[in-house]
C-alpha cells in the first residue's frame, strides 16, 4: 500500500506512469476492455487489491482513506484506467455514498460506513426512481412509518442498478404527506439482508442483467440510517445528485467510447477517409472540451465549495456526446454495423451495436436530459417555469 505518497506533489508524467505500471502489473488480463457492467463475482477480487493499494476511492480526502487528488491528477487517474480496459466495479460506495457522508453524514456515520466501503464489506445501489417517480423524483410513494427507533418502509423500487450485488441500499422514503411533496422525503440506508426485502433482477435490451427491482415489505430500519433529518432528504438527494452528474457527466465514458471508435476506425482504414476524420476530429474536440469544464466542477468541489444547478450541463454535454460517437461507430462499422459482438481490431474492443444501444438511455437515467435542460432554463438562466 503507497497512503504515504502525497500524489498531487508529484509531476504528471511521473503519476501517469506509476498509475499505468501497478495496472499493467495487477489488472487482470481477462477483464480487460468488459463489454458490459461487471458483477461483483467477476470483479470482487480486483476491488479488494484496489482496496489494499490505497487505489479504490480517488477523489476521497487522504483523512478519509482515499487518495486526495485534486482534480486534474483524477483525470489522469481516469484516463490511464480506462486506456488499460480497467472495467468499473460496482462503484456507487465510493462514487456516491462515501461522499455523501464525507459532506453530509454524522461523526458516528463516517466512522461506521466509510471503512466499510473501503474494505469491501459494503457494496451499495441505489433506491430512487419507482414505477410513477423517475425523472419526476418528489413524486415518489414508498413509505417510512416511525414506529419508535425505527421506520416501518414499504413500497417498491426500480431500475435499481446491480441490486442483485449489493448488500446496503441508500434510498429515498416518503415520512410525511403534508405540504409541498419534496418537504416530506427522507434520505435512509438501509441493509439489503433486512427482513422483507426482496430483489428481483431486470434483463435490459442488451441482454444483461444490470439493473433489478427492489421490494419492501414492512421492512424496519433504524432510525440512527437517517442522513441529515427527518424529511431533509431532498436536501441531501439534490447534494447528492450534484455527485452522481458529475459522475455520470465524466468524460471518462465518452474517452472510452472514443477510443473503442478509434480502434475499429483504424481495423478498417477509415482515416484515410477525410470526412470521418472531420466527424471525428469534431467529437475528439468535443470530448477535450467536456475534460476541461469537468475539472472545473471537480475542483470545486476539492475546494469543499458548492455545486449549483450548472452541473446539469456536464450530464447533458457528455451523454448526447456519447450517443454521437456510438453513431459514428455504427457507420464505421459498415456491414458489421449489426454484429452483435466485438468486430475484429487489434485489441477486440469495439461492439458497434452493443455500444450503440448501451448510450441510448443515458440521456434518460440520472435525471432525463430534457429535465436537466429545465433546470439550466430556470436555475441558471433565470427563465419563466
């Protein structure tokens, strides 16, 4: 384990190298480049050496047992593991929850919860969208009771990603009915081994079984789960949403796709063609551009400072650019446009249909781009709702 390296003090070249040999040296072979999410049984050994390395939460402060890099060290960080293939783990401790508390969470919370994560005894998903409260969150309907020290949940999650995996679940209840329907939302962790709750698998389009629906069933949770109060919760959800847009708005997905785009542009000699490399010198551009306004919004929050309703953007720029680079990788690929698995390049990474159809929802989950586009118009701009 290297903690005692402060990695920001070190020069870029001299991080990107240590960064790609102890990947080189420790990444396995088979799980370079996956096609699709990773399930923990897959994975699980590869978090825990990340774990053991000091590696697993990047953006974590070094009290908190992350690295502490500021934000263009995590880029670096980034764009080496996703050059290597490094597939993602099931990730919403370190991406979501760990923050969270970092910001947000009781003394106790932190210290109970963080380790957690860190070792790998928690693995997290996420319980916010339902059947009727997606985009439209507030209108969620599952319900928390007190009932002494604890909450009586019931209700029925959905489009939860890798639930089948996780064993805590950080979620949104509804403790009150009264008043404006955001007022009355707790933010609540609950141990997916509790008593009434059940797990059900969702197949996608792709044929993978990413996302589940959860069940609750007179479920009790102690009152000591609740994060910022009582009905505080869209509070912290919003605080937390801040989190996921920078995550999902990363350009780490997009670097990917191109670089997949790249490899099936070069296996078939299409930049030879000087309209491709027009389309794909404009979505390299793109791509940089989203990089810098990204470490814009990272750094601020390295600062401790607080995000608005701007990071909206991030989540709009990178997906839709994904969806453009997945639809030059369709042309690209010409008659293997259908192909369903990789066609061949000289690593094997491009999957031209399995990429095209796994961009297509992203405009959607983590907030509909059209509804981010409504809250640049009235957050930001200032517009008429």
């Amino acid at each position: 384990m290297t903690d005692a390296i402060d990695y920001n003090a070190l020069d870029d070249g001299d991080f990107r190298r240590l960064v790609h040999d102890w990947m080189v040296a420790n990444y396995p072979e088979e799980l370079r480049f996956p096609p699709e999410r990773m399930h923990w049984p897959q994975c699980g050994d590869w978090y825990l050496k990340l774990a053991r390395q000091g590696w697993l939460a990047p953006g974590w402060p070094r009290e908190y047992g992350g690295m502490g890099l500021d934000a263009n060290k995590l880029l670096i960080f980034m764009d080496v593991c996703e050059s290597h293939g490094v597939g993602r783990t099931p990730d919403q401790g370190m991406t979501m929850v760990g923050p969270l508390l970092i910001q947000h969470g009781s003394a106790e919370q932190k210290a109970h919860y963080l380790p957690k994560i860190l070792a790998g005894e928690h693995i997290w998903c996420q319980g916010y969208s339902e059947p009727g409260a997606g985009s439209d969150l507030a209108s969620l309907r599952t319900s928390a009771v007190r009932d002494g020290d604890h909450y009586v949940v019931n209700g029925h999650k959905l489009w939860t990603t890798l639930a089948m995996d996780a064993n805590m679940i950080f979620m949104l209840v509804r403790t009150q009915n009264t008043g404006k329907k955001q007022e009355g939302i707790t933010f609540l962790l609950v141990p997916l081994e509790t008593p009434g709750i059940t797990v059900r698998p969702i197949v996608n389009l792709g044929m993978h079984d990413e996302f589940a629906e959860v069940f609750f069933d007179n479920v009790r949770v102690p009152v000591a789960n609740v994060v910022g109060g009582e009905n505080n919760g869209w509070t912290i959800a919003k605080a937390l949403l801040g989190h996921e847009r920078i995550f999902i708005g990363s350009p780490k997905f997009a670097t990917l796709a191109m670089y997949r785009l790249k490899a099936l542009a070069e296996a078939v000699g299409l930049f030879a063609d000087p309209n491709f490399v027009a389309r794909y010198a404009a979505l390299k551009l793109d791509v940089e551009d989203l990089g810098a306004a990204y470490r814009r919004f990272v750094a601020v929050l390295k600062r401790g400072g607080h995000i608005g309703a701007e990071v909206s953007l991030l989540k709009i720029w990178n997906t839709e650019t994904q969806q453009r680079i997945t639809d030059l990788m369709l042309d690209a690929a010409g008659e293997n446009a259908g192909v369903w698995g990789s066609v061949a390049t000289a690593d094997g990474v491009a999957r031209p249909a399995g990429e095209f159809i796994g961009s297509r929802p992203t405009t959607i989950y983590g907030g509909s781009n059209e509804v981010q586009r409504n809250i640049l118009a009235k957050a930001v701009l200032g517009l008429p709702g």
